[in-house]
C-alpha cells in the first residue's frame, strides 16, 4: 500500500511542490483525514465489482480511496492546474480515469457508457464543492443516470433540509426531490478540522440510495416539481397564496386553485412545509388536471 495522501504532511508537500493556490470560488477544501475518507468509502459499500464517479478529485485523497476498494474511477475536475498534480499522485493506480470537465456540463450518460461497461453497480462518491451541491445532486438525480446510490459529502445544513421530513424547517422542495428519486440519510457530522483551508461551515456526509421506482407516482414529473417549489416560495404563507403568486397565471387561477386544494383533500390555509410527498403528488396531479 501506498503513502497517504491526505496526511496533513503529504498534502502540504504536494502543494508546496506543485506551488498550487486554492480557489474559493471553485470549492477547494481539501480533506487531510485518512479516517474520515476510509469512513466515507465503507459508507459507499464498494466492492471490486463497483464503478465509481468522483466529483472534484482535488489532489487525489478521496480517489485513491476509491481505486483501493473498487473497480474503477471515473473523476470530473474542472481546475485544469490540478491534472499534472493528480497524474503524480495518482501515478501508483491503474483503475482511474480523470476527466478534465465541469460536473455541470459533462453527458454522464455517454461517460458511463463508455467506462463502465459491463459493470452494473456504479455509485457517485465525493467531496463536493459547496458552491454547487444542489444543482450537482439534482443534475445526478433527474438525468436517470443508472446509479445505484450517492455517497457525498456537504455543508451540514444542506444535508438537513436532504433528509427533512415534513413539519420541521428544513423540509422544502430539496428534500422532496431527493426523497422522490432516493431514501435519504446523514450519516456522518464532520468537523472543519478535517479540510485544508478550513470551511466557514460544519459539514456532513449523506447517502443516497435510489429506489426501483419514485416514491410516488405522479402524471408529469416537471410540472410536480413546479408545484412543490412554487409551494415553498415564501415559507410563511399559505399553500393557496404561494401557488397563487408564485405560478404563472397563478392570480387569474386563484378559484381553480382553490378548487384545487380542495378536491386534493388539503386545507388551503396549510403551509407548504406540512405537506407529505404523498399530497404534493396528488395535488399536483388535480392541478395539471384543472388549470388552463
Ligand atoms: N476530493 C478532494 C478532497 O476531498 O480533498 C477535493 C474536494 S474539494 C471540496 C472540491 C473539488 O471539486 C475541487 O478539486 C474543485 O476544483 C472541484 N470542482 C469545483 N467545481 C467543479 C465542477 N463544476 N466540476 C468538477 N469539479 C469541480
């Protein structure tokens, strides 16, 4: 087995070599925890059969984590002056394949077709840039990738509003389109100690397992993501008055609405945060129904 990366000691030696400055706008907090990645990698449950993608390799400390216990890796790094450092690090490996490409803008379909053929288990495992969580996990999420989990790290309070259940706070559109597609939960609180420079907020590490099917069945998808978010538009009014300012022809529609709410069997004085997934489906269904 090799040296470690991510010792606080190899890190600093890899960077000092490489004179390399880090990028807040791009998210760079670098884990120097051995612990803390071995943790993150039994949480993904790999196995030799596995492929892996990595977001955001960074200098490699998570990657050689992954190469060790699957089958291949498949990493997106958008920070160009960080190739010739991981083709040093990442040398002792032949199982991983980086690929120099915004997350956001990368055919992920056309990639797991391409490295990972012939393998069916593939799961997502990184150390997300916190500039980016959300649009990264949805894109995950609504591009029907084949995956069969998500093992990530983020900012604590976006893990919360993940795994919300109805009634508390932190239960909003986020926590619905996650819970759809997956069954959510945290499973590590993580300390700023353990990242090089230090985040200004605690993190944590979800993990996402995608169900056979969505939670519920809706009639159209987009437009049930449309109510729910419209829903959640000002958390302190009702249900009836965010679908009425927050959707498009809302105020001319405000009595379908209400008929609406109704015939769904949900009081239109409610707030959005009361409501299960289970009653966003069917109202979304009666509204797609009713309005113009
Ligand atoms: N995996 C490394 C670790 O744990 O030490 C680095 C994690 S750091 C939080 C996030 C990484 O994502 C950085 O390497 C950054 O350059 C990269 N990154 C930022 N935005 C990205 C994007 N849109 N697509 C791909 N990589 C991105």
């Amino acid at each position: 087995m090799h040296k470690d990366i991510a010792t606080p000691l190899r890190t600093k030696e890899i960077l000092h070599k490489y004179g390399f400055s880090f990028k807040k706008s791009l998210g760079q907090n670098f884990l120097v925890d051995t612990n803390i990645l071995r943790k993150i990698t039994e949480f993904a449950d790999l196995t030799k059969e596995t492929g892996v993608i990595e977001i955001g390799p960074g200098i490699g400390a998570l990657t050689e984590h992954l190469a060790r216990t699957s089958k291949k890796v498949v990493a997106f790094e958008i920070d160009q002056r960080l190739l010739p450092i991981l083709e040093d690090t990442l040398s002792p490996y032949d199982n991983i394949q980086i690929i120099h490409q915004d997350i956001l803008k990368a055919n992920v379909q056309d990639v797991i077709e391409k490295e990972f053929s012939g393998i069916k288990d593939i799961m997502v495992v990184a150390n997300l840039p916190y500039y980016v969580t959300t649009p990264i996990l949805l894109k995950l999420l609504t591009e029907q990738l084949p995956l069969k989990g998500i093992v990530v790290m983020l900012q604590k309070e976006v893990a919360d509003r993940v795994s919300a259940n109805p009634g508390t706070k932190e239960y909003g559109s986020l926590s619905i389109a996650i819970q759809y597609y997956t069954k959510a939960e945290t499973v590590m609180i993580v300390p700023k100690t353990v990242f090089n420079p230090q985040p200004n907020v605690d993190s944590a590490v979800i993990r996402l397992m995608k169900r056979d099917k969505p939670i519920v069945e809706v009639e159209d998808e987009a437009f049930f993501f449309q109510i729910t978010r419209a829903s959640f538009a000002q958390r302190r009014k009702t249900i009836l008055n965010n679908l009425t300012s927050a959707l498009p022809n809302g105020k001319e529609n405000k009595d379908l609405i209400l008929s609406s709410l109704e015939k769904a069997n949900i009081d239109p004085s409610r707030r959005g945060e009361t409501l299960s997934i289970q009653e966003f489906a069917a109202l979304s269904d009666v509204l797609l129904r009713t309005l113009p």
